[in-house]
C-alpha cells in the first residue's frame, strides 16, 4: 500500500503523486464519504492510499480518503442535488477576478467567499487584467471593489497577468504552501500560472466576443509545482456558484463584517431582515455594509436551495 497526494482529476482516472513520482490510480467500486454526496469522491488534494495494480505501468487502485483539512465545493450543474468538491486540503484560496473582458459580479465572489468562510479555507481576492481598467468608470470600479472587501477583512491584489512583475509578489505567498486559484472562465488563471513559472505552459483561451464571457480550457482540476515552491490547484472556470448545505440561519456568521455585529441585534436568532432593533440592517441603512453585500446575502438566503442557478449571476 502505498500513500500519495492526488495531483489530477480526469473523472474516471487520478494522478497520484508520492515524492517524485507519479501513479495513473482508479476507484475500484465506490468510495463515499460520510455526509457528503458528490459526482467526484476523490479530488485534487486529496491524501489517498492505494493499491498497486501494475508496477511497471504505474497504475494503482485507491482504496482509502484520509480525513480532509477542508475542502471547496459547490452545487454540481448537471445533478442540482448533489455537489462538486473543487479541491479539497488547501492553505489559501485565491479567487480570481476580473472587472471587464469577462466581468465578474459580486454575487459571484461572495457565493465564493461565504463557502470558503464556511469551510475555514482563508480566502484572498486578486483583480487581474487591470491594464484593461483604462476608462475613468472601470477605474473607480478597481478603486471601490479594493475598498469593500478591504474593508471586512480580506487582502485584495491588483495585477496584469501579462506583466510579470506584477505577479511576482506571489511566489512569496505560495512557497511552501498548496493554493487554489478559482474564478470564472476568462479570468486568467491559467495565464497567471504560466506567468509564475515559465517552465509551466498551460493552455490558455481567447473571450467570446459576443458575450465577452471566457472560454474553458482548464478541462480538470489540476495540482502544479512551481520552481520557486508550493503548489497551485488551477481549476475548471465556472459560470455559477451554488452553495451546498448552508444553514440559512446562520448564513450572516460567514459575512464577516455581519459577523461582527451579531451580539448587538436584539433577537438572538436574528435573521436581518425585517427584524426590529437589528444591528445588521442598520448598518446597512447607514452605509456601514456594502449594499451589494446586503442584496447577496438576502438572495441567499431567498433562493430555492434546490435549485442554486435559479439567479443568473454570470451574465
């Protein structure tokens, strides 16, 4: 038996890496996890144990999931009642985003940031494409969206992935650690991973045209080393975040400047809604809470949890 970190997901095969080589390994029957019904048991991450099925083709059959530290995941788009972890073991989730050429929208991020908060994944925020930010409108939007989540806590970093100067500083962030960048297609992921490590060519993609939306090519979840240190989880983009198994009446605890105020609404089981003497919508009221950040958390906790494509948050 041999113990290894799953480095690809392909569906049906996983790389397996155990110091410096790498086994091709599948399931042999159904592994399920307690609690959890997922189309993929075993994700990027993951400390698996295996079987060896063929020495001399490296293949294996993995026959254990050791506990998870955590892990991402959202509604899966062809089973609306069961879910897709994303990767699990991660130090650090960097959500890419993008303010044009594709634009990201903040129903988006904070479906992201809420499931990272819920999953304790400490969450980073990095705006790429600012060289595209050339008008004074797309100007202020890079000024206000580093400004309300610096606000509530999270590290917002403004690059060009086509300028690798400006990713540099994220060698530093990454060394010794394993990180997933995650966002929508078109973002740059990929670009930004080529940027950090020129031995590294990952396939890029070109924006719609019509729909100025990205298209896919990261196919699978996939774990790479970078030659300074670390690894770096690049994963599919994805047009729509679903939340999984969130208890709506504790959904404002993973807002962090909620969070802040729970102890001064009146009702313990405040809902921050139509509730008087909440501290939550008063904030909101004067300003203090970003109003985006209210709507969102209101749609959260409005939709269907049945059916998390219901808002369009894409386009």
């Amino acid at each position: 038996m041999k113990k290894g970190i799953v480095t690809k997901s392909t569906g049906s095969w996983y790389q397996v890496r155990v110091d410096q080589e790498v086994w091709n390994c599948r399931i042999k029957g159904k592994i399920r996890l307690k609690g959890i019904r997922t189309t993929n048991p075993v994700a990027v991450g993951d400390v698996v144990k295996f079987e060896i099925e063929d020495a001399d083709e490296s293949r294996g059959v993995i026959a254990e999931i050791e506990p998870r530290r955590n892990y991402i995941i959202r509604k899966s788009v062809n089973l609306s009642k069961e879910s897709q972890i994303m990767a699990a073991n991660i130090d650090t989730l960097f959500l890419v985003i993008t303010l044009t050429s594709p634009k990201t929208l903040t129903a988006f991020i904070d479906r992201f940031l809420v499931t990272a908060e819920f999953y304790h994944i400490p969450a980073k925020i990095i705006i790429n494409k600012t060289d595209l930010l050339t008008t004074d409108e797309l100007k202020d939007d890079l000024e206000l969206m580093k400004y309300v989540y610096t606000k509530i806590g999270y590290e917002v970093f403004e690059i060009s992935a086509l300028d690798k100067s400006s990713v540099e500083f994220l060698k530093k962030e990454i060394d010794g650690n394993v990180v997933m960048f995650g966002g929508h297609s078109g973002v740059g992921k990929s670009t930004l991973i080529n940027a950090l490590d020129e031995n590294l060519n990952l396939k890029t993609g070109k924006i719609s045209d019509y729909h100025k939306t990205g298209q896919h090519t990261t196919t699978f979840a996939e774990m790479v080393e970078l030659k300074s240190g670390g690894f770096i989880v690049d994963t599919p983009g994805i047009r729509s975040f679903g939340l999984v198994d969130y208890d709506k009446s504790n959904l404002s605890h993973y807002f962090p400047e909620m969070r802040e105020l729970l102890h001064e609404c009146k009702f313990n089981n405040c809902q921050h809604i139509n509730e008087p003497k909440c501290a939550v919508k008063k904030a909101y009221e004067e300003g203090d809470i970003y109003p985006d950040r209210y709507q969102n958390y209101l749609n959260m906790m409005n939709e269907d949890a049945g059916d998390p494509y219901r808002h369009n948050i894409y386009e």
